[in-house]
C-alpha cells in the first residue's frame, strides 16, 4: 500500500503568514530561531538559525468537536515552499526517534486502539498497516514528546 505524507496546505499558512488569526483566535506569535529544533509544518524543514518563525495553535481538522485537538506548531514567519505530498518520510522527522500515530474516521473521530508511539525508523510501515482498516481516513503524526501535530498521512 502507498501512503502520503502531507504537510499543511498553503492557503491555510500564507493566511497565518499574512497576520491571521490561528485556530485559536489569536495572532501568531513572532519569533527568532536558534537554529534548534523549529520544524515548519508547511516546508516541513528545521527553521534556520537568526531566521523568524511563527508559533501559532493549530487545529487540524476541519470541523470543531470533541477528537478535533489543538496544539502549537511553528511555522516559517516569511512565504516557504510547502513540501511536495511524497510516500517518503519528511527529513525533518528523521532526527527524533519516535513519534505518536493516530488513525481517525472520515467524520475526524479518533479510531480507539490506533494511537501509538512508533520508532521512526517504524513510521512507514506502521501507517500503512494502519490503513489496512477501512475504517482509518487519514492518521496524524504528532510529536512522542509534546504531542505536537506534524503532518497529515493519507493513502495515496
């Protein structure tokens, strides 16, 4: 089975780029990098040390209920080419040993008995048997240790 990878959709980054509010109603948050561990949820690349970034709270999801999480993410401050969908593992995650997998429904509710801490090295095949249920749409990747949201895995 072929998967995707799929990084936040530019409409929804240059809108917070340009000032607008995030999923919290709240303006994005300017920063300066320190060249460590700032992943761009869009270019899906570290952000580069003295380069400006955003903090925002994001919800990945479409509708408002009670599966659909909240969390921060950062984003490039200036226009960054978002990641071309691909089957292969964004490089950006290659530097963490493991992430957290969840499958969801087509109506955005979480599967039960889907979420998992996997090594990274793991990711690939454990959302492709994942999928395996019919009942899985889509899965997030979200970081093992602050539970952030990373990126959208779907069938391609």
């Amino acid at each position: 089975m072929s998967i995707l990878f799929k990084a936040l959709p530019t409409e929804t980054v240059r809108a917070l780029q340009s000032g607008g509010a995030d999923s919290n109603r709240q303006k994005p948050e300017r920063c300066t990098s320190d060249g460590v561990g700032i992943p761009c949820r869009h270019c899906l690349r570290f952000v580069q040390k003295d380069r400006a970034f955003l903090t925002i709270g994001h919800r990945p999801f479409e509708s408002v209920q009670p599966y659909a999480e909240t969390g921060p993410i950062y984003l490039c401050a200036d226009a960054c080419e978002r990641r071309a969908d691909s089957d292969a593992l964004p490089d950006v995650m290659k530097t963490s040993p493991q992430f957290i997998i969840r499958g969801y429904s087509a109506d955005e509710r979480i599967c039960y008995g889907t979420g998992k801490v996997v090594a990274t090295a793991d990711i690939v095949s454990a959302c492709e048997t994942m999928f395996e249920d019919v009942q899985i749409a889509f899965i997030h990747i979200r970081s093992a240790s602050n539970n952030c949201f990373y990126c959208r895995v779907e069938r391609a």
